[in-house]
C-alpha cells in the first residue's frame, strides 16, 4: 500500500515539474530600455505627416495627441492637429502609444471587401431584373 501511495506521489511530482520554467529577473532600466525600443519600433512604422496620427501618454501622466511630424533615434515629435502646437518625446519617457492608422494589408482587405460587395450587388440587381 505504501509503495502505491510513494510512487502516485512520485509521478505526480515529476508530472507537476514538467510545467516549471525558468523565470530570469530582469533590472527595471532594462525592462524600460526593451520597451523604449517596442515604442521606437512602433512608431517608426506609423511614419510621419497628417495620416499619422497617435494619443501618447507619458509617465508623468501628460496626453498628447496628434500627428507625427518627426520621428529618429532619440525620440519623435507630435503636432496637435488642432493647435498646431509641436512637442517632442523622448522614446523613455511614453508610457503608451495608440496610432490610428491602418496597416497596409487592413487597406487591401477593405478593398477586397468593397469590391465583392459591389459584385454581388450588381449579380443580385441582374437576378432580380431577369424575373
């Protein structure tokens, strides 16, 4: 009976340490410094001009939102589309970025949609008009 129970227990910790993983602590300038370059990353991919457009906030709790006019290494500039009054972030000081643009496969897939829509009109319209 006992070695029943020793070798259920047995299998069932060797079960429950298949699920372990190794979790490496990480300083909190690096975890800053991975996501000032997720923040970069994203931000070079919206671009620059009016189409650009994106709500910032900072970790000082100050929201910006406007358009890119500017963007490099160092960090990137916002323009309020309504004052026109330009300001320059730094990529360590976003807290959060939202861009409001649409990738250029959303694009395609839009065009795609409108297109088989404008199709079956047109073969709804010439089913309808035969009867």
């Amino acid at each position: 009976m006992f070695r029943k129970f020793f070798a259920v227990a047995l299998v069932a910790l060797l079960v429950n340490l298949g699920g372990v993983r190794l979790v490496y602590a990480a300083s909190k300038e690096e975890k800053q410094a991975r996501f000032a370059e997720k923040v970069k990353a994203n931000v070079l991919k919206l671009g620059t001009g009016e189409a650009a457009r994106v709500k910032v906030q900072l970790h000082d709790k100050t929201k910006l939102e406007g358009y890119i006019t500017a963007a490099d290494e160092q960090g990137f500039t916002v323009a309020n589309a309504k004052t026109g009054v330009a300001a320059t972030v730094t990529y360590a000081q976003v807290k959060s970025v939202k861009g409001n643009n649409l990738s250029t496969g959303a694009k395609i897939a839009i065009g795609v949609g409108i297109g088989v829509a404008i199709v079956l009109l047109i073969l709804w319209k010439v089913v309808v008009d035969d009867d």
